[in-house]
C-alpha cells in the first residue's frame, strides 16, 4: 500500500466523479456554449455571493489573471513573502504583469490589516502606486493556517477605504469555512476577487474559478484567453468540479481530523522537535537537528509513505480524500517505529 501525503493534489477522480464527467453536457466554450462550464461558473458565483466566475486551469492562472486585472504595469501588490502567488508562481507578477511586490513578515503566512495600513505608499512620485492587496487562506506555508474573519474584514475596510483592490487565494477556501463556519456568501462579500480551486482538497482532476463582479470577470475573460488559458469542451472538468463542490464539501472535516490525530502522534515522538498548530489538512511538523527532514522523508518512503521535505527541518503532510482511517492507523504505526 502506497500511502501519499506530499499534496492534495494528489487525488484521483471517484468512480462517481467519473461517472458525472462522462455524463457532461459540453459546447465550445470560447463560444460561451459549454452549459457545464457556465452552470459551473454560475453554481460557483451564486455560492460565494459573487455576480459571475471565470473557469480556469488552474489556481495559478486565476491568481495571475486578477493580478493583472487589478493593477497597471508597475504599480504594487502586498501580500505575505511565503504567499503561493508570490512564492510559488514562478515570479509571474513581476513577468506577466510587470507588478512590483510589498513582501510582508507575519505569523504561520497570514498578514494584519495593521501591517497592511503600514505599507501602502504614499501618494510619492518616488514610489510605486499600491494597487492590490492578496491573501491565502487557508496558509499553505503557515502550516494550513486559518485567518480570523475580524481581521480579513479589517483588511477589507482599509482597502475600500485606500481604493486597493482585496483578492483572496482561496485555493483551500472550503478548508478555512469548515473551521470558522462562515458562508461562503459572508466570505464572498470581503474581496473584490477569490480564486478557487476544485483540484485540491476538492478532489476534482484539474479546474479553479476567479469570482467578482461582472465588469471584473469579462476583463479576466479576455485575460485568461492572452494567458492561454481559454479551453474548448471544458465541461467535462466543470463536472468534475461541480460534482466536487455538491459531494466532497462536507467531508473536509475527516480530512482535518486524521491530520490532527497525526499531529498528536508527532508531538510524542523523540525525533521530531516540534510540530506547527493543526487547524486543517495541512500538518507541518520539524524534525531534531541532528537528523535531516530530507533523510526522514527518505526513511517514510521505504515503507512506502510519501511526505515532502518542506525545508531542510520541516516536513509537510497533506490529508485528502484518498487518505483512509486505514492509512492513518498504517500511518502513526511508521512515524511510531521510524528512527
Ligand atoms: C495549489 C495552490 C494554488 C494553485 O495551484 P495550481 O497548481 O496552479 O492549481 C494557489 N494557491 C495556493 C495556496 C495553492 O495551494
């Protein structure tokens, strides 16, 4: 039994996903003729209080193409230094957009409103002008951290009142609801844009939706089509991804448990030195000094448990929906006899 904790991403299709996707009613949706598509978009809009969504391939398109929406060539987006849209996307406000980046400290990856309020330039010919301000939530980096809806809606305020735009990397948005047991519509109404990705937690093969206002998303329309990312017959994902928001909602909270269970396990053991606060499905934990995490995921592997070595101490697990209670036991049976 091979047992993968490197992503959520790792999942594949249920049979009943399958099922849904073959099934698919589908057009040429360059054409705006893909009805699984624009039901997707609508179902998605509708969900988060949103007036319409765009269907992309990906999380990383559906950031960029706010990115490049939201702010003119050299002006500024702040946003936390470990954020997936600065991190994780290949430098990619800086090459599709020409944006400058505001690079904020903050504990587990989440940023203030504080912080935020600190660093908007002035009014300075010297100075870019501040145009965006993003935030992931749940935090990959931050260990699947959770923001507090009071200071998310402090951010917001600041940025209406500084005429900034607020777009939110909601790539495991459904994770962070579980948690605080806000709606989605409740969510929806703090940013100007949300990008959302089925192909996560979600379970879904391939597929993210960017959510605004109408104006906003026929912008992103022809942004998505410069960044390649306009698809034909879509709609056999969007199934996918619908099946995914009616099905495998509700079920993030197992995934949320056996991450926790592991946790406790982890805070026991003699070779771990400490383990990062558990809220969601991502478990990050660091290994002693005297042994590498890169050797600790190399031992997993022989037992063939597949984690990923976050820097040289830290090792990330994520839980998913191809992560059984089976697996958990199998799981704290191998960190119990591992070094
Ligand atoms: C995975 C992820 C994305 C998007 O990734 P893609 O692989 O491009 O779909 C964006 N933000 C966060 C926080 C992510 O974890």
């Amino acid at each position: 039994m091979i047992i993968d904790l490197r992503s959520d991403t790792v999942t594949l299709p249920t049979q009943a996903m399958l099922e849904a996707m073959h099934s698919a009613k589908v057009g040429d949706d360059v054409f705006g003729e893909d009805p699984t598509v624009n039901a997707l978009e609508e179902k998605s809009a509708a969900l988060f209080g949103k007036e319409a969504g765009l269907f992309c391939p990906s999380g990383t398109m559906s950031n960029q193409i706010a990115a490049r929406v939201h702010a003119r060539h050299g002006e500024e987006v702040i946003l936390h230094k470990l954020s997936h849209l600065y991190y994780y996307e290949a430098g990619g406000l800086m090459s599709n957009s020409g944006l400058s980046v505001c690079l904020l400290d903050g504990a587990r990856g989440m940023i203030t409103a504080q912080d935020v309020a600190d660093h908007i330039n002035p009014d300075d010919l010297h100075r870019p002008r501040t145009a965006m301000v993003a935030v992931e939530n749940t935090m990959n980096k931050g260990g699947g951290a959770v923001y507090d809806n009071p200071e998310l809606a402090r951010m917001a305020e600041l940025c209406r009142d500084h005429n900034l735009k607020f777009h939110l990397d909601g790539a495991r948005i459904f994770n962070a609801l579980a948690v605080t047991k806000q709606s989605p519509a409740a969510c929806g109404g703090m940013f100007d844009s949300l990008s959302v990705c089925f192909s996560k937690g979600l379970g879904a093969p391939v597929g993210s939706v960017l959510l605004g206002d109408a104006q906003f998303i026929r912008q992103a329309r022809r942004v998505r089509k410069v960044f390649g990312g306009a698809m034909r017959q879509a709609g056999y994902l969007a199934a996918a991804c619908i099946y995914a928001l009616d099905n495998h909602v509700t079920r993030l909270e197992e995934d949320h448990a056996r991450a926790a269970a592991m946790g406790q396990e982890l805070e026991r053991l003699s070779w771990v030195d400490e383990v990062m606060p558990v809220e969601t499905n991502i478990l990050i934990f660091k290994v002693k000094p005297s042994i590498t995490a890169s050797a600790v995921v190399h031992e997993f592997d022989k037992f063939g448990l597949k984690a990923i070595a976050f820097d040289k101490q830290s090792i990330r697990f994520v839980t998913h929906l191809g992560f059984t209670d089976e697996m958990l036991d199998r799981t704290i049976g191998i960190l119990k006899k591992s070094f």
